[in-house]
C-alpha cells in the first residue's frame, strides 16, 4: 500500500485490513499451523459418564502405545480451580466428573493419531451418580449436588448460591405489584431458546513450551491472552509471572475462546514432558467440551394502557449453566439487565436463575443472554400492538428510551441514536407498504416483522502503548486480540488519526502477556470503545512529548504547535515551519527528551445500579459499559406446503456511536444477522439427557450462501458516545440480538401463529397454519 | 502401514511424499508433509469446506481425498493462486471489499472463488451463492464474500 | 490399511474378494466414516482407475446408461434425459453442495444408502435399475428392490454397482424433484421424486416416490394405477397420497419428528402434482 493522506486512511474510511492478504494467500498462521522443535501431540480421553465419582485410573495400556511420552490424569494437576465468577472449575476432572467427554486424561505423543489411539486406551473406574440433565431435575427435592463444594469456592462477587443454583440475581425498579391493575392489557407467555454452538470454523487447540528455567510460553486460539494467563495460572498454581501468553490469527471466537478450554491442559504437559505440546481439538470434541450457548426458559408478562403506554413487565428466567460456572453468571445478570429493553417501562421486575446441570458448561456467546429475553419482550411487544390495534412501529415509537433516560437499574446512558434507528429501518423497509407486496414465490406468505434492542460495550480493565520509532514511523500495542472482527484495524485507524500519520505507518503489535498492556479481552463488543478509548488518550502523550520536542527546537509554546498530516509537526498559521517525526523521533532518541512513548490504562467505572432507584441483588456487574442501540426489520416468506422460513431482505439500523471503519461496521451487523438467523431457524444443540445428540457439522446446520439473504441493507446511525474514541461504542453483538425476535415477529404476521421457541422450525410453523385454518 | 513414497502434483510442482498410509488424507499430506497450510482443518468430513482444493481444476475436499488416490491428479491449493507474489482479481476484492474477517474459511472460498471465475464471464449473485454453497463462513453473513466475487468477475482483464 | 487401484473392472471384482474390503468411489462418505472412526475397511478398492464407470451412455431405446463412478456434477449437467428421466438429473443438482458433487458418485451414493439421499426417491421414480457384477457374474435389481432397508441394499459381499440404468420414460412426461430441508444441500427431512405426463385433463402417467419418510423410499404403484386414466383432482390425489401414507415408516431424528415428515409428505406429493401440471398445460 502506498503512504495515503489520513483522510484515505483514517477513522471513518473502510479501510483494508493489513492481515487480509495474508488470509486469502494461505499464509496466514492459526493455532493449527504451528509447529515448535520436537513438539508432541496431545489427545483428550473424555468421560464416557455424565456424573461421577473417579474411583481409578489404569493408564498402562496408553502408555505402552508406541510414541506416547505421556499420560497425565487429574491426580497430576495441582488442585488449583479457575472460574471467571465462582471458581468451580479444575483444569481437569479431579475427583468427580459432570459431564459427557469432561477431559479426565491428556496424552501426549510423537504424532496425533498416536495420541489419539493412546488416550482410547485409558480406563477409567467410576462410581456414578444420579444424572441431573436439566435444570427442572436440578432443582428438584432429593436431586443429586453437581458441586458439593459450591459454598466454600472462591466467588468474585457476593453470589447468591445453594444447592444445585449457581447464582440468583434480581433487579426491581418501580412497584411492579401495584401497577397490574394500572394496565388495560396484559400480556403473558413462556419462552424457550434451545444451545447454539458457536461454531468457529476453527476448532480450538494450544500449544505450550518450557524454557530452561521453568517458564511457559503459550499460543492458544483466544480472545484475551489475559485471561488464558490469569486461567491457567490459576487452575495450575502457578505465579503468572512464570507464563507468557501470545496469539496466532485466530478463527473467530464468538465467546466461546474468551475463557480457558485446553490450555491448561498443553500447559502441564509440557511442564511434565520438558517438550512442546500442541493439542488441537477436533470437531466433536470442539462441540462437546468447550461451551455452547445457554439454553434459557423465560416467562414474561407485560402490561400496558389502551393508548400503547408500556406500565409493567415481569421477567423470570432459567438458566441451564451446565457442569461449570464460567461466565453463567455474568449471562444471567446481564439478560437480566436487559429485561426491560430500551424502553420506558416505570415498574419492572426480573428474578433469574442459573441451575447446574450435568450437560457441558453453558458460556459467553455473542449476545449474552440478550438475544434470549430479546425473543420474548420483542414478541410481547407486537402482541401487545396487535391486541390493541396499533402499528409495531408505532408502538415502539412510543415507548423507546428518550436521550437523558436511564437505563433499568438506574445506570446513565450518554447517547442514544435509537429513535434514528427506528425511523431508519422503518424508511428503508418501507414498512407503511409492506402489507401490499406480494410474495416473490407463489405458494409462500410475506410479512415484515421488527425489533428494537440495545446492547453494551465496555467492562473492565484496558490499556495502549504508542511507540514512536526511531524513524518516525509508530508502533501500537494493546493486547487486543482480533479475532477476526478486525480491531486491529480499528485501532491502527484511530492512531493514525489522532497521530495524523497514514494508517501504514502505524503498526500493531500481536498480544503478548510480557509485553502488552493488560486488556480483559475481545468479548462483550468493548475493544473499540474501551481499547481505542486507551489509543487514543496513548496516542495524544505521544503527541504531546512530539509537540514539546518541536516546542524546544523553535522556540515557541506548545500551544502554537499543531500536527499536521502526514506525521509532521509546525507552528500554526506558518506553514513552512515544520519537522517531521524522524526530526523529532531522532533527537528524542539520540539528545534531549528521551524516546517517545505514550501509555494510558483504564478501567470502566460507571455505575450500572443507581441504589435510589432500583434494587438488585445477586448482580455481578457493579460497572457495565455503554450503549448501542438498533432496530431490525425482516421480511419473510413462508412456504405453505412445509412451513419453511427464509428471511428475504433485511434492514438493520445501528447506532454504533462513530463508524470507525465502516466496512467492518457492516462486516458486524452483516455477520450478527445471519448468525442470529441461524440461531432462529435452523440451529440447535440437541440432548438426549446428558448426551449431546448432535455434535457434528453434518448434524448441526448453519445457514449457507443459499439460506442467507443477499439483501442485507446495513444502516448507520452515530449518535456519538461523549467519552468515546471519535464517539464509537461497540458494534460486534448488537447486530445479533434483535434477530431472533424479528424473524419470530415476521413469521407470527405473516401466519398468525406466534413461534415462542426457537428454533422456528417448519414443523412449529406448519402446525401453528394448520390450528390457524381449523381454528377459522 | 506404510506404502511407499507417492508422487503428488500440486501447484504446479512435483513432490514426492513418504509414509503415506493408505487411509491418509490428502488435507493430512498437504498440512504436515508439505507445509502447505492453507488449506484448513475445519470438520475433516466434508461440511465446512476450510480445506477445499482444486483438483484436476474441479474444488473438492481435500479432507475426503486420500492422498494415495491423488497421484496422478493435477492439484492447486490457495498458496497456488497467488502467481508471483501478486494477488488474483478476487484476492485482491476480498481485501478491498472486506470479505475477510478471521479468514479460516478464505482459503476453501478461495478455491470455490477460482472455480467460479474460470468461466470468464461475469457471474450473476445467484450464480455466486449457489457456487459457494459447500463453503461455510460463521463471521461474514456471506454478503461481501459474494459481492467481492461477483466484482471480481465483473472486472477482471 | 492398504489402497489398491486396479484398472479394470474384473480386477475391482477380484480384489473385492477379501473380507474387510471396500469399494472406494468418490470418497464423499466412506472417507467421511473413516476420519471419525466408523470404519476401518482393511483393503479400500479405488474404481477411480477404471475409465469404463465413469462413462455415460445412451442406447437405442432411449435408455441412459450412468457408470457407477460418474460424478453428481455430471448428472446433473446430463443434457440426454428425454422427458421425465430428468427427475435423475433434478435430484444430481440438490445433493449436497459443488465441490461434494465433484467428488460423489452415483455408484457411491446408492451404495451407502442413506434413505434421506437424493437418488433413492428419483431413481425409484423413474423405474431405473442397477446392474450388479460379481466374481460370479451380473445380475441386474429394480431400484425398488436395490433400496432394501436403512443403509442396506441388495449389493452382497464382493459384489459392486456398474452401472444404473435409466430406462426411456413415457412419451412427454416431465420429471420433478422437491426436497425439503433444514438447509441448502442437508440431507432431506423429506423429498418427493415425481414423473408424470397428462392428455388433455387427464393423467397419463405417474410415478411418485418419496424419500426421507422410512427405510426406503415410498412409491404406491396400486394408488398410481389407480389415478392413471383419470383427472387429477382433489380426491384422486388424496387417494394417492393415502395410498402413499401407508407406505411411510418415518423415524423422529435431529432432521425432523416422524409426525412432521408423514405430515408433510402427502402435502409436498400434492405440490408436485400440481407443480407439473401447470407446467404440462403450459407446454401445451
């Protein structure tokens, strides 16, 4: 690429990803494709029980295979357990197992399919336990404890926990009791979403090695080298100062990479082994062991007056956490959160609980939790509009947040493009005409179907450190991992802008524990707002020592100093007054000043409960983040003879705040759509029991290029963020959340039949045409 | 187990590969004999079409293909297309175009993209997405990937 | 494990002999079972070698004549079916996606024999037939006879697919294949395979079969027989799709529940009538 003007560059163009070339040649390097000096291969030897008791281990026959170094069992791991909330979780099964292929031996060997074999040839001895499947059998009398131990682990915030529940959380705003009987209309019914698979097309692996001294190096398929670092040091005791995390390119993470699933695992046996372990998953293993989607029950009722006045919701939720915690009660919080929309609803209540269960660990996936509620309160909405005769638009119309209104629990919200959003998406769909167009196909129904939503970005601890070089040229380091989304671009853009250099003289440092500033992660759509927040404050130091060192050299205030695009720094008003970075770089480097570096770190520190206006209990997020806000129209047609769905065309207005790159903001909402219509049509994690049935590509279907609508019109909306980087929030799960409830709202007016579970199915559709027909 | 050294033709050159068993995949071969990592281990059954080649000039799935069973077969993996150093018409709109993003899947998509392309024609979006439909991608929503081809055979000499 | 690739078709026979061998055709399922370990066949017998399965060919009477190794790409692409044989290249087109169907084979598909595969229905619709070869020989099976139950078939040990033959079908027939499912190129949830041909109102010909709804795919010649000669109304297609309904033995799986498929079937069989006679009186 040749030196571009920042304007060409810079925040607000679409530009090119510097990785891109290196992705559509084959060069580019995922976890995979590594491979370190005298490397061993590592295979899991999963539980072919659901839940019990470890009572031994013959590990002889695996270890006599040819080629096997080494064969560890959970007698060989520390007794360290990690958890991002409750610290429930060993880096291997210890004592007791609690689900379906939960790793109970590692082995490592010269090449795969030998450990493969190997790891087939432990035995293990069990004592089983009942099986808890679900959350009903959970919480029933006399039903078996998944964690014995769970009052006494090690819990970051005050959970509120017991028995088989993992966490409970309220949140009360408003008299909810009282205001019932406020309302002309109540609406009431029960919702169910089943586990979706994140579904990376690259399974997840790692891969570790020791140095001499004992210390680890590790690359993993991740979303924070952070978190793999703080996981495994913890699940193996070990000071973090012993272990560096690094990334390759990563094949997307959709949460399911935020927290640890083997890197623990290459971790130890490489410490025992003395030799690099890498440990891919395959795809079966990928489905069954690292985490999925939580599988919600949600009942909701929502009450409003003849003229379309919101006046009360209740909210209750159930949770199946799985085996482990991980992030369940951040979901659980956060759905809850979420409850009420971005509406004026006075008084409204929420109660949720996450259950343990012996099926596979339920965790972070693009959404959190908010797609879930976001499929009953949308679908409310519409019936509540029909009941009353008043358009879905209008409806909302009324209702939607105004700029100033707090969010539920009290929590301040800066910005709010939602109400552009609305008439965005309903201009673009046409949405007054669009009971006049006729289906594309005879033999289908048409109809629209919307939905608002409103999503976070933010959360916890970030930095950034600019470097300028010697040259003048910079480099940017965050720990930022880009999983794919493209925040390394993001990023380089804002730097590039603050600094006024083209965006190819910014480079990008890879994360890496030893030499990054700390970043929590790639999750919960914060990288741009809350990274490039630490960019851009790293990058204006970095401006202010070059405009010192300018200062010095001609004499003047730093006051009259300005940059100037290209990287070049002079005196206002004098245009033939200027140095360029080199000039400045070289003396800082080599006479006066010293090198220039600038750093910034931060953590969000907005309240998300205001005490004197809700009560919550059981919260994990004391401090949640920012928000953006969308508006989502579909248009389906519905085929009559099977009850099949396809989504036709879409319009989805997003308030992101500041497009920052605005291919890779469309790249977002494009990617969010069609994987929340996945989740809304054709996906699901089916269990029989414990067992998953399904764990398989063959078996488990995502749309392809024929499911998926072309005709995705990605609409824009700023309404900046006052403390923003450029005014952004985040873009990377707001796209996703209205997906399943629009779809849901289209399908039950283009049939007259509501679908309150996912995934709507052509059984579910057919069925509900076929009561509608005997029904009239 | 093992046969004897195989003699595979890909990108033009010829190699000669030991320890091949006769159940070895031709993803295997390409992955860890050759270096070529390309092309991806996505499903290893065919599904997802991350390590989708070119073989005999038609895409097929290198994880369903043994390699023993390819010795006399012309192959092209994605590290093939890039002639000189200097990207083809549709690399370079995938870059433009941002139809990349964690790019697992670009590799197989390149593959079906050529596939496509070699008509010499400029190619409808119907076209497209039937042609792409062995090639799963979870983070794009597929639009720029089809529009990215379509442009591509729009455009190029 | 060993690969052998003998060049002719008596060679293949021959190599069959050996317990634990297997035909290795496009690779799109076998090689599929053997990444996940659901196979281990000790000998694979590669036909890619034999040029005479790939061929296709066309005899006299009109009957097309596939090699068991040809591709579904080249099925699908046939342009020598008359009349309803193009139910054979209708249902090539829906497997799976391009680069499986440069890769599958006809052969291959129907020897495997998922029930929820696209040939069964088409090929039982069209009244096509396999002819088998052995070390004893070869015989030749009715598609109806071939489909025996789920994932069996009439082939015996050390016996292989040669060719399947598609035999002419009647003078201006049309042939149509519907299928249904979760998403582009999945196995059905059910399809129905359909020739038919109409004089003036009424129908002169019929043969449909309906896949993904039990063991085998459904064709009632008795309810065909019976409609035949006579309008194609309301009553006659239900007394179809009845006739069909008890031919039906669909399982619940992650596709699809049974009550669904044997709800759907009869709908997506009237469909398909009625999908071809609008194209028959608009080729009239």
């Amino acid at each position: 690429m040749s030196s571009l003007d920042t304007t060409e560059t810079g925040v607000g163009t679409s530009l090119p990803r510097a990785d891109a070339r290196d992705k559509v040649t084959g060069r580019a390097q995922y976890i995979a494709d590594m491979v370190r000096p005298g490397m061993l291969y590592a295979a899991i030897h999963g539980s072919t029980v659901a839940h019990a008791r470890i009572k031994g281990y013959d590990c002889n026959e695996a270890l006599a295979v040819p080629g096997v170094a080494c064969v560890l069992t959970g007698k060989d791991f520390p007794d360290g357990r990690m958890g991002a909330f409750i610290k429930d979780e060993h880096a291997i099964a210890k004592d007791k197992v609690r689900y379906l292929g939960e790793p109970v031996a590692v082995v490592a060997a010269e090449d795969e399919s030998t450990a493969r074999r190997a790891a087939a040839l432990v035995r293990m001895e069990y004592e089983d336990l009942p099986v808890v499947a679900t959350p009903e059998e959970a919480m029933a009398d006399g039903a078996a404890v998944v964690h014995e131990g769970l009052t006494d682990y090690f819990k970051v915030f005050p959970v509120i926990c017991g028995g088989n529940i993992a966490s409970e959380t309220s949140i009360e705003e408003g008299d909810v009791e009282s205001a019932w009987d406020d309302c002309d209309i109540i609406v009431e019914g029960e919702f169910e979403t089943p586990a979706q698979a994140h579904l990376s097309i690259e399974p997840v692996g790692a891969l570790a090695e020791i140095d001499a001294e004992g210390r680890v190096t590790l690359w993993s398929a991740n979303q924070s080298v952070f978190r793999v670092q703080a996981n495994v040091c913890e699940s193996l005791q070990l000071p973090m100062s012993k272990l560096r995390s690094l990334t390759p390119k990563v094949g997307a993470g959709f949460g399911n990479k935020m927290e640890p699933h083997v890197q623990p695992l290459v971790v130890q046996l490489a410490l025992k082994t003395g030799r690099p372990v890498k440990l891919i998953l395959n795809r079966v293993e990928d489905f069954e062991i690292v985490r999925a989607r939580h599988p919600f029950k949600i009942r909701c009722k929502t009450g409003a007056r003849k003229d379309g006045t919101l006046v009360a919701r209740e909210l209750e939720a159930i949770l199946d956490c799985g085996a482990y915690g991980d992030d369940s009660p951040g979901v659980l919080g956060y759905s809850l959160l979420m409850s009420r929309g971005p509406y004026r609803i006075p008084n409204c209540r929420c109660h949720g609980k996450l259950v343990y269960t012996n099926r596979m660990r339920f965790g972070a996936f693009r959404g959190f939790g908010n797609p879930q509620v976001t499929f009953a309160t949308e679908q409310q909405l519409d019936e509540i509009a029909e009941l009353l005769g008043i358009d879905s638009f209008d409806l909302r119309e009324k209702n939607i947040m105004q700029p100033g209104d707090r969010w539920f629990g009290g929590g301040e919200v800066a910005s709010n493009g939602l109400a552009e959003c609305l008439g965005k998406a309903k201009a673009a769909s046409d949405w007054r005409a669009a009971g006049t167009r006729a289906p594309t196909t005879s033999g289908t129904r048409r109809a629209l179907g919307v939905a608002a939503c409103a999503h976070i970005s933010g959360l916890l601890g970030t930095g950034a450190i600019v470097r300028l070089l010697e040259d003048g040229s910079v480099v940017l380091n965050t720990g930022a991992v880009d999983i794919g989304q493209g925040s390394d671009t993001v990023l380089t853009q804002m730097c590039a802008s603050t600094l006024k250099v083209p965006a190819d003289r910014v480079a990008i440092a890879s994360p890496d524990t030893d030499g990054s500033p700390y970043n929590w992660g790639t999750t919960a759509s914060r990288v741009t707002y809350t990274t490039g927040r630490s960019v851009v404050a790293a990058s204006e130091v970095v401006a202010g020592q070059i405009k010192q060192q300018a200062s010095e050299i001609f004499e003047c205030a730093v006051e009259d100093l300005e940059l100037r695009d290209g990287g070049r720094v002079g005196i206002v008003g004098v245009p033939d007054r200027e140095l360029t970075y080199f000039e400045i770089s070289a003396r800082a480097h080599w006479a006066a000043g010293g090198p220039i570096v600038g750093s910034d770190t931060w953590v969000f520190d907005q309240p998300s409960v205001d005490p004197k206006r809700a009560v919550a209990t059981g919260l994990p997020f004391p401090q949640i983040g920012v928000y953006s806000f969308g508006c989502l129209v579909v248009a389906v047609e519905i085929d009559e003879t099977t009850g099949k769905t396809e989504v036709t065309d879409v319009w989805s207005a997003m308030d992101v705040g500041k497009a920052i790159n605005p291919g890779s903001v469309e790249g977002q909402i494009e990617g969010g759509f069609v994987q929340g219509m996945g989740f809304a049509l054709t996906e699901e994690m089916v269990f029989d029991g414990p067992r998953l049935v399904n764990p398989s590509m063959l078996d488990y279907k995502v749309p392809t290029t024929l499911d998926s609508p072309l005709e995705i019109e990605s609409i824009i909306v700023e309404a900046a963020e006052p403390d923003g980087p450029f005014g952004a929030k985040g873009v990377g799960e707001v796209g996703l959340v209205p997906v399943p409830a629009a779809i849901a709202n289209a399908v039950a007016a283009a049939t007259r039949c509501r679908q309150r579970r996912l995934p709507i199915i052509p059984e579910r559709v057919l069925n509900g045409m076929l009561e509608q027909s005997v029904e009239n | 187990m093992s046969t004897d050294a195989i003699k595979l033709m890909i990108n033009g050159v010829g190699h000669s590969v030991a320890g091949v068993t006769a159940g070895t995949t031709l993803l295997t071969v390409l992955r860890e004999k050759l270096a070529l990592t390309g092309a991806k281990r996505g499903c290893n059954q065919g599904v997802c079409g991350a390590c989708t080649v070119m073989v005999d000039g038609a895409p097929m799935r290198s994880c369903l293909s043994l390699a023993a069973n390819c010795t006399d077969q012309d192959i092209t993996t994605v590290e093939g297309l890039a002639l000189d150093g200097a990207l083809s018409s549709v690399q370079q709109e995938f870059v433009s175009g941002n139809a990349v993003q964690c790019g697992f899947c670009s590799p197989g998509i390149m593959i079906s993209a050529h596939a496509l392309l070699r008509g010499n024609r400029a190619l409808t979006a119907e076209e497209v997405r039937a042609g792409l439909s062995g090639n799963l991608c979870r983070c794009s929503g597929y639009k720029k990937i089809v529009e990215a081809i379509v442009k591509a055979s729009e455009t190029r000499p | 494990m060993e690969l052998v690739k003998p060049d002719s078709l008596d060679a293949a026979v021959d190599a069959l002999q050996e317990d634990g061998a297997a035909c290795l055709s496009g690779g799109a399922t076998l090689v599929a079972m053997m990444n996940s370990d659901l196979v281990a066949p000790d000998r694979l017998v590669s036909l890619r070698n034999i040029p005479a399965l790939r061929h296709v060919r066309y005899q006299a009477d009109g009957s097309v004549v596939i090699g068991a190794m040809r591709h579904h790409r080249e099925t699908a692409q046939e342009t020598n079916f008359r009349d309803g044989q193009s139910v054979i290249s209708e249902a090539a087109r829906q497997i799976a996606n391009p680069p499986v169907r440069n890769m599958g084979t006809m052969g291959g598909s129907c020897a495997f024999f998922d029930p929820a595969a696209d040939y069964p229905p088409a090929l039982v619709a069209a009244d096509a037939r396999f002819l088998l070869r052995s070390s004893e020989g070869h015989r030749t099976v009715s598609a109806d006879d071939f489909f025996v139950d789920w994932y069996e078939t009439a082939l015996k040990d050390g016996e292989l697919i040669e060719f399947v033959v598609i035999p002419p079908a009647h003078s201006g027939s049309i042939g149509n294949y519907t299928k249904l499912a979760r998403v582009s190129g999945d196995f059905a949830i059910a399809s129905v395979a359909l020739v038919m041909a109409m004089e003036e109102e009424v129908c002169s010909y019929l043969a449909v079969a309906v896949g993904a709804c039990g063991p085998k795919p459904a064709r009632s010649r008795e309810g065909e027989a019976d409609i035949m000669g006579g309008r194609l109304d309301n009553s006659a297609i239900a007394r179809l799709t009845d006739a069909l309904d008890a031919l039906l033995d669909p399982v619940d799986d992650v596709r699809a529940s049974a009550e669904y498929r044997r709800r759907v079937a009869p709908r997506m069989v009237r469909q398909a009538i009625r999908k071809a006679q609008k194209v028959l009186s608009e080729v009239r």
